[in-house]
C-alpha cells in the first residue's frame, strides 16, 4: 500500500536538501499528481515504483562507444604531456593506436618490430611502465587506462521505477556522469514533468546497495546510476529515450522484454506485445548536391512516410523537460510498435502519438505552475520570497555547483572555482614584480 504522505515528506526534505532552500516546501500536489499519473505502472509492478531484476545483467559497449572512449583515452595521455615517451623508438601514442584492437580485452596489438621486450597479447596496462621513468606518473597512466578498460564491462541489477526519488536524482550518481537534468543544471526541474506525466518510466542499471550522495541529506540512500534513460510508452508504442552517460544496445532489447513480460503477466498480451527497438528518427537528411544538412528537430519514417517528432510528441503547456527525443542533435531515436500499432493502426500520426511531460506544481504549494526549467517555484512565490537565485555557490567558470568540500576559493580575485576549473596560478601573489 502507497502511503502518500510518507512519499510526500521524504520528497519534500530531499528536494529542499538539494536546493538548500532556506523554507519549507509543501508538495502534496505533486505527490497527489505523481500518484495519479503513475498508479497505472506501480500496478503493473504488482503495487510497487520500484522493480529490480534479479539477476546481475552484463552488457559491453557499442563499437562506437569503444572508439569514442578509445580516442578520449588517447586526447587525455596527451592533454597530460604522456603522448611522446618514448619506449624503443616507438612512441606511447603510436603504441596505443596499435593496441586499439585490444585495449578493451587489456591485450597488447601492436606491432611486434616494433615494441622490444613486449610481447603482442601481453597485458597493456602492466607493459605501460616500459614507457615511464616516473613511477607517479606511471601510476597515473595506468589508473587512467583501467578506468577507460574497464567501462567495456558494465554489470548491474536494471532497475524499472517510477519513484519520485528516483526521478528527482536522474542525473546524480557517484559514477562521474552529469546531464542538464542535474540538480544545478538547466533543465533540473524537467525531472518533475516526467515524473507527473502518464507515460514515462525510468530505467536504470545500477548496483542493489544504495548509497550516498552529496545532494541529499545525510541520512539518505538512493540508486547510484551507472546508465540511465527514459522509456514513454503509449497505446501503439514504446519510445527510448538517450541513454546517459553511453548508449548500451541491449539494454533496449532487455527492457523491451521484461515490459511484454509485465503486460503479459497484466493480461495485456494481446494489445501490449511490443516488438524489436528500431531507430526511427532522423536529423540529418542528404541534399541534390550531396551536402548533408541538420534538421531543427528529429523526424521519424515509417514505411516512407516522413512525420515531425513535434507533431506527434504532445507536451502540457509548461512542461519544463529536454527533449532528447525532438531536439537532440546527436540522439537518433529508438522505438518498439506494439504488435496491434504494427499492424491494424491505420494513419502514421496515430502510429506515433504521444504525451510526454506534465506541467510542474511550485513546490510551495500555491498551485501556480512552474516556468523555468532551473528552478521548482513559480514566479509568484519566487517573487515573494526572493528566491531569484540559487542559494548554493557555482563555479565561476564551468557553472557547476559548488559543495564546501571541494570549493577552491581564489582570494585575489574573490572569486569561487571547482576542482578542475581552479589553477594555483589565480593565487600567486604579485608582489614579486616590485
Ligand atoms: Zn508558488
Ligand atoms: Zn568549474
């Protein structure tokens, strides 16, 4: 049984917590919206938001994403001043873009005139020191190399939720991944309008303990996501959101599967029997003269037709989400027809309908809806109560938020840096050019 209160204070302390708002909140509106919206899922999960595989799931990355990850390995050895050491002529760099075939089974690949003493398929961090006289610095290479190994592998339980912790923390882990739906970022209160809406659900791999975060209080624990996205199901289909922080191929195909299991289960088989995730969308099309051009938002095709994603992805008035599945420049979208979309819904525009995001209630309690993505109170109540800014620091430089532990204060110019924006050099002082 859903205790709504019990939701709506833990709800309200977490949010008040992240925003280190100096006042109470009052969200029973949008628990009460929550509850009304979602209660069709928390069934379906047999009465509860929160559903966790039982077993531990194994997925490897895309070829694409090894390559990218491969590349941000190598532009790091190189933004570190690692790329030219020197082992037998050959160059760390070169070493490396040999050994790409390799580097995610941590093997050796590279070409045997020319790598000495190292053998092909010996294990390439171990053979990283052959190129460092600095043990610090080889150390470092080496933390940095098996970090990149090991995002190959990634292993979890899946996570099925639609708890509004969950979605108020969809972009807070402990794992180094952000998106503008971060609690100080620009579309944090999108997170709400997810949550309110009938349609979507958060999918999450992470490990089955909780664990701490930093914008939440003390005595909280929460998922550490280690890939997160959206799925918005309506009658006829299922939408996949982008994955953060990579895209993992097979998760889609899991999670297509344990939905028709819970239709299934529901006695919805004959309606809700959704079919293989296909990529649907497009934003860039070929010209005449064979130039590529990028569209201002996805479209999708289906069996030639060509619709916009904004006419078929219905949105409330001021719903204050991203909207990766329209806008995103580098996410092509991914869908499943339901087999009843597939093959008896005339018309591609039913095909594809959809309402995803709800508008926000102020999370004071007025009853006025919210308006700008980085805030949860209305204009009204920010008015009365001052509340134009953040009451956390950011970094003056990258404009992420700043905690007391990891503020690096410049006193020259009074100003407030994160770790990796803050450069001693600010601090020096100038009185030796007198
Ligand atoms: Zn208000
Ligand atoms: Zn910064």
């Amino acid at each position: 049984m859903i205790n709504l209160k019990n939701y709506q204070k833990e709800f309200e302390e977490a949010l008040k917590y992240s925003q280190e708002y100096p006042f109470d909140l009052d969200c029973k509106d949008i628990i009460e919206k929550w509850y009304q919206n979602k209660k069709h899922f928390i069934d379906l999960f047999g009465g509860t938001p929160i559903i966790q595989s039982d077993e531990i799931v194994e997925f490897t990355l895309s070829t694409e994403d090894r390559s990218k990850y491969f590349n941000d390995f190598v532009n790091r050895i190189h933004n570190n001043g690692w790329a030219y050491y020197k082992y037998n002529n050959l160059s760390l760099k070169d070493f490396l873009w040999q050994s790409e075939a390799g580097f995610f089974d941590n093997k050796v690949t590279a070409d045997p005139q020319m790598i000495g003493k190292i053998k092909i398929g010996d294990k390439l961090i171990k053979s990283l020191k052959y190129f460092f006289e600095d043990k610090k610095e080889l150390r470092m290479c080496q933390d940095l190399a098996s970090e990149y190994v090991q995002k190959n592998k990634i292993k979890g339980h899946i996570f099925f939720s639609v708890d509004p912790i969950d979605f108020l923390l969809a972009s807070e882990n402990n794992e180094n991944w952000r998106s503008c739906h971060a609690l100080d970022g620009e579309y944090r209160a999108g997170n709400l309008s997810y949550l309110l809406d009938e349609t979507t659900v958060m999918v999450y791999l992470a490990s089955a303990d909780r664990e701490h975060m930093r914008v939440i209080p003390s005595n909280y624990e929460a998922a550490s996501k280690k890939v997160r996205l959206y799925i918005h199901i309506a009658e006829n289909i299922m939408y996949y959101g982008k994955m953060y922080p990579f895209d993992l191929p097979h998760l889609r195909v899991y999670i297509k599967e344990v939905i028709n299991q819970f239709y299934d289960k529901a006695g919805f088989s004959s309606r809700r029997n959704f079919l293989m995730p296909e990529q649907i969308g497009f934003n860039r099309i070929q010209l005449p003269n064979g130039d590529h051009a990028t569209l201002d938002e996805n479209c999708f095709f289906y069996w030639g037709d060509i619709v916009k994603s904004s006419d078929v992805i219905k949105q409330s008035e001021h719903a204050l989400n991203y909207y990766d599945l329209i806008y995103s420049s580098t996410y092509r979208p991914y869908a499943s027809f339901s087999q009843q979309g597939y093959y008896y819904t005339s018309g591609i525009v039913d095909k594809f309908t959809i309402h995803i995001g709800e508008d926000v209630p102020c999370a004071l309690g007025c009853g006025n809806a919210v308006v700008s993505e980085n805030t949860f109170i209305c204009p009204t109540c920010r008015e009365k109560m001052g509340a134009w800014h953040d009451y956390f620091d950011h970094c003056v430089d990258c404009g992420i938020r700043l905690f007391e532990d990891d503020t690096y204060y410049c006193s020259n110019a009074g100003l407030m840096f994160c770790e990796s924006c803050y450069d001693p050099y600010y601090d020096e002082d100038d009185d030796d050019d007198y």
